[in-house]
C-alpha cells in the first residue's frame, strides 16, 4: 500500500451556505475518496444544499472547496467539473413530452457528446443499465414515479463520470429496484467516487464505504459503516415496556421494546446497528425521519 495520502476527490473546509439569516450549512467539512459515501441527516440538515453546491449549481458563502481538483468559484474550474460528473437531484425536469429515449439524448447533448452514432449508443447504455429499455419510447409523462426516478439515475451515468453526486435516489423505487441500484451504485463507486443523500440507513449500510452524518449544516461524524455503529455499542436493549428514558424506542415484532440511549443497569443489551448509532449522534429527542 502506498505511503502517500489518497486523492481526495472532494475537499470541503467551513462551507457556509445562507438564506438570509439562516445558515443552511454553518461550517460543514467534508472530505471523500474513491468509493461510495453516503450522506446522511434530518430533514433540514443542509445535504440538498451540500449536493447542490458540490453539483456547481449552487455557489457557497464561505469557506474553501476543491471539486475533482478545480476551484468550482472559477469559470474555468466549473466548466471542468461539469465535464467529470453525473448528478441526479430530487427533481430532474424531464419535459414530459420527451420520450425516455429522447429526454436522455438531450442531456446527453448538453454534456457535449457530438458524434450522434455514439451518442445513441451512451444512450441506450444507460437506458440499459437502469432497466428502461423497454420503455424507450414511451413518453416521461406516461412512465411511473419510479421509471422517472430511474430514467434521473441514467442521465446521471452518462459518460461513465468521474464524480457521481445523488439526491435521494431511491426514492419511488420499489424493493427489487433498490436492489438494483445498489448494484449499480456497487460498481459505480469501483475507481471513483459517489456521493449519495438516502433515506434508507440499510442502503448505507449495504453499499458505502464511508458515511457523513449531517446536522444543522455541519458534519457530526465522517468514517467507516463499522465506526459509525460502533457509537452505539453498549447504549442499545430490548425490555418488556417502553423506556420512558430511552432517546428512542419502538416496539418489536415480538412485542419486546427495541431502546436507544442510555441503558439502565442490568439492561438486556443487544448489537447496534446504524439507525442507532445514528439517533444516538442527533441526541435527545431525535427519533426524526432520517432524510
């Protein structure tokens, strides 16, 4: 293994981000490799913000950021970094009178593929990639939200990007799609980088290397899946009620209470697992919908 310090695809130090007089991200730090990330928070935690600004669509306050190496203040360094990304946001915009085929080719376009033979040829790739061949020529409005949501991811993967940056994708997939992108996302990240926003903790767990925990437009924690649960060992046990105490507690299949916090003594502990690590890093009172 070599001595010298990993690439780092994105490097982020005191990122501010303001609307007004509220801080969106207050001082975030972010710094990621190779491999896939996966990115973590509350509703409200800045991770749109952060996506969007790693994507150039948004600029930043303060604080400094590297992109793929470039500067993305510069039009120079913006343009470069365009040309080495994919990004699928929450709402891609496809005109809906566009076939799948053809809203895929326009992007394609403006991602500057010229040659039309081989264009077409990228196109049905990724098509292919995401299960949509089929439904090629059918209109974006007549597909579902999940084709749509599909159709978004493959747009993102033309020209096999240096740098992928994904906005919720597995929203309005159904289970055997998500088992999918995982897979797509699992060789995705095989010599680059991937950064992705999710709802589901079992996808982070399932396909990240390294996970960012965001709140309140800062990083609470950034390392392995492994150390991310190891936050929560020893702070996780079931009992027979609810523990009014617990920071978190639900009732299982079994009709036992699954805690999360601070355990009383001679607590039952069982093994963490990151949905609990994760409650644990939000505090008190954090049993929010993770976003």
């Amino acid at each position: 293994m070599s001595t010298t310090r990993e690439a780092r695809t994105i490097e982020a130090q005191g990122l501010v981000r303001r609307y007004g007089r509220l801080r969106a991200l207050d001082g975030l730090d972010l710094s990621t490799g190779t491999g896939v990330t996966g990115l973590l928070g509350p509703n409200g935690a800045g991770k749109t913000t952060l996506l969007r600004i790693l994507a150039t669509v948004m600029p930043y306050d303060d604080g400094a950021l590297r992109v793929l190496g470039q500067d993305p203040r510069t039009p120079a360094g913006r343009l470069a970094i365009r040309r080495s990304l994919g990004y699928l946001p929450q709402d891609a915009g496809f005109h809906r009178g566009f076939t799948a085929f053809e809203a895929i080719d326009y992007v394609a376009v403006l991602k500057e593929h010229t040659q039309v033979r081989a264009r077409h040829d990228e196109v049905r790739r990724v098509l292919g990639e995401v299960g949509l061949t089929d439904v090629a020529t059918r209109k974006v409005r007549a597909l579902s939200g999940g084709m749509r949501r599909r159709l978004a991811l493959a747009q993102a993967l033309l020209g096999s990007p240096d740098l992928l940056v994904l906005d919720e994708p597995t929203v309005g997939l159904d289970p055997e799609q998500r088992i999918r992108f995982r897979e797509l996302v699992s060789e995705a990240g095989d010599g680059r980088t991937v950064l992705l926003s999710t709802h589901q903790t079992e996808d982070v767990a399932a396909v990240c290397s390294q996970v960012v925990v965001v709140d309140h437009g800062r990083s609470l924690f950034a390392g392995s899946v492994a150390d991310l649960v190891a936050v929560a060992q020893g702070r996780v046990w079931v009992d027979e009620t609810r523990d009014p105490r617990a920071y978190a507690g639900w009732r299982l299949a079994d009709g036992s209470y699954h805690h999360v916090g601070d355990p009383p003594a001679g607590a039952a502990l069982v093994a963490p697992r990151i949905e609990d690590a994760y409650l644990l890093l939000l505090g008190p009172g954090a049993s929010r919908e993770a976003a």
